[in-house]
C-alpha cells in the first residue's frame, strides 16, 4: 500500500471547562489515500467536527489537551507552529464548513473573499485573483458567474452559497477537502446536487475529500469508506458495501434502520431509543450499552476496543462474530 496521504493516530482532544473534562474525541485513527473519499458519519455531539477542526488546525494545545498523532504527507501537524499550518490550511487541506452564511462574511463580494484566498498563498495581482475567482464560480456551475462575483452572499441562494464555499475551498486545489455537513439546510435535490459537485471536482482536482455528515443516505454513493463515530469514539469503519450490507455494530444497524426506504410504506421510521451521552460523563463500558438491545454485562464494565472483522473492516464491539452474523441476518436485513 503507498503512504497515505493523511494519517490519524490515536488522536484525542479533551476541552477542560467548570463542569468536567469534555471527551469531545477519544482515540480514534484512521487513514485516507490520495483520491479517495471517507465519510465520518453520527449523530450531534460524536465528535466528528472537532477531529477535522484539530486536522485543519483550527483547534490548537491552546484550547484543548491534544494528544495522538496527525501525519499529512508524512509531515505531522499537531507540532508545527502557526505560521506553518497556515501555509498549509488553504493551500493543502480546504474546508468547506457546515454553515456558509456565517462562513461568508456579509459585508464583502463573493468574489472578493474568493480571490483574498487565493492572494493569501499565490503570488498575483489582486486582477489575476479576481479573475481566477470568476473561474472558480463557473467551475462549481454558478451562472453568469463574472455578475454573481460581485453579488453579496445575502444574494446568493442557500445552494449557490454552498457552491461558492467549495469554490473558495478548491481554488487552491488542496490535496485534501474536508466538507463538514455540505448539505445540511438544502432540499434534497440541491444536495444531491452538492454531492455530485465534491466527487467532479474530487476527479478533476485528484483531491482526497472527507465528507462529515449526520446521515449515513448522504454519502451512500460518495464514499470509497465510512467511519461511524460514537462519543469521541470510532464504532464500526469499513469499505462503504461493508457499512451498508455487512455492518456489524448495533449503532450502524440503528442508523441504517432509520433511513426511510425509496418505495416503502411505513408509519413511523424505527429510532435509537435514547440520546447520546454527554461527553462529560460517558457511560463506563461501551458508551452505546444505555441505549442497546444487545448489551450484556461486560458491555457495561470493558471498553471495547476497534478490532478486525475482515480486511478493512473493523467494529468496537463485544458480541461475538457469531451472535453479530444471526442478528444481521434474522433482525436487520429483514426489515431492509
């Protein structure tokens, strides 16, 4: 296998307040290859944006007790000084954050903060910037794009204001995009449309992306693999069939069991019963076993680490192999 092109290892970030520890991410690793596409999917509060905010280097040993390792292009990042990841974050790691109202600022021409990114790492005139804004707007399909440059993002439609973050994102044409949450507040038909956008210009650009959602729907056809994340943790990782047709943790049957099915009738979607912890005070054990099914006592005493159940496949579980097969097939299978 080459070297990856991002490495996470063992990454823990933990924010000390009045109340308690904050565990906002605790232990997780995993890997992404040049051109490849990994979904971090899980509910609110499971600690998916604050491992790709410590990526970017926009949460700092300043504001959190970091520890673990981050290894972009076999150079780490938790240790480099401000100025360096600055030179980085833009340049090789863009972000598409969830919210592009409060990403763009109000009071400035989407073309202008465009091009200020560009200026910001590339040696051009403030007329080349502008120009390659312009360009960067009609590459992500914004029409009439030299008059929406000079727009306002207040007039600018939910979609086309997505469209111009992932501009700003891919004007640099970074080796790595995060999109956190791209989708979130768009009907469906602009998400679909968002999505097929990342994965185009993930080809034309050769740009590995992670995709951050709540939604294990969204990035059915987006991701070469899928990490489901639970209270800081990595609960089941594999190969997108393998999250979809062979998942082998109760959290990801959970998920998928209340997706709602094309041509399915039902009255009522099948939820997780509960909510997610706070991640002050996990619950001792698997930090799932409050609101599972199948948790037995050990559940509830030992942390279950993330092991191999075949090839990429791995899950943070106690049931056996054996017990995890017959409910697939005789409990979650059935009902999709």
């Amino acid at each position: 296998m080459p070297e990856p092109l991002l490495e996470v290892k063992d990454l823990h970030v933990h924010f000390p307040t009045d109340d308690g520890l904050v565990k906002a991410v605790d232990g997780i690793s995993y890997s992404i290859q040049p051109g490849e596409t990994l979904g971090i999917v899980g509910e609110s509060g499971s600690g998916k944006s604050v491992s790709s905010l410590t990526v970017m280097g926009l949460v700092t040993r300043k504001q959190a007790d970091i520890s673990g390792d981050v290894v972009f292009e076999g150079q780490e990042l938790l240790d480099l000084p401000a100025d360096e990841m600055r030179k980085i974050r833009g340049a090789k790691i863009s972000m598409i954050f969830q919210d592009p109202m409060t990403s763009l600022h109000p009071y400035y021409r989407v073309g202008d903060q465009i091009a200020e990114a560009i200026l910001q790492h590339r040696d051009v005139s403030k007329k080349e910037a502008f120009a390659q804004a312009v360009e960067m707007l009609d590459r992500v399909r914004i029409a009439q794009p030299k008059d929406r440059a000079r727009q306002y993002p207040h007039e600018f439609s939910g979609g086309m204001r997505q469209r111009a973050m992932i501009a700003m994102a891919l004007s640099l044409n970074p080796d790595l995009l995060i999109a956190d949450e791209p989708t979130t507040a768009l009907d469906v038909t602009v998400q679909a449309q968002i999505l097929e956008l990342i994965g185009t210009l993930k080809h034309e650009f050769n740009a590995a992306v992670i995709i951050i959602t709540h939604d294990l729907g969204v990035v059915a056809e987006h991701c070469d693999n899928i990490a489901v994340m639970y209270a800081g943790k990595i609960a089941e990782y594999g190969r997108t069939d393998d999250i979809y047709y062979r998942p082998h943790h109760p959290y990801t049957w959970g998920l998928l069991q209340s997706i709602p099915r094309l041509g399915e009738v039902t009255e009522r979607l099948t939820p997780i019963p509960g909510l997610p912890p706070s991640l002050i005070h996990v619950p001792s054990g698997c930090a799932f076993n409050p609101r599972c099914a199948y948790a037995f006592d050990r559940c509830r005493k030992d942390v279950p680490e993330l092991l191999p159940i075949d090839g990429h496949h791995a899950s943070a579980c106690h049931l056996s192999l054996a017990d995890k097969d017959r409910i697939l097939q005789e409990e979650v299978l059935v009902d999709r």
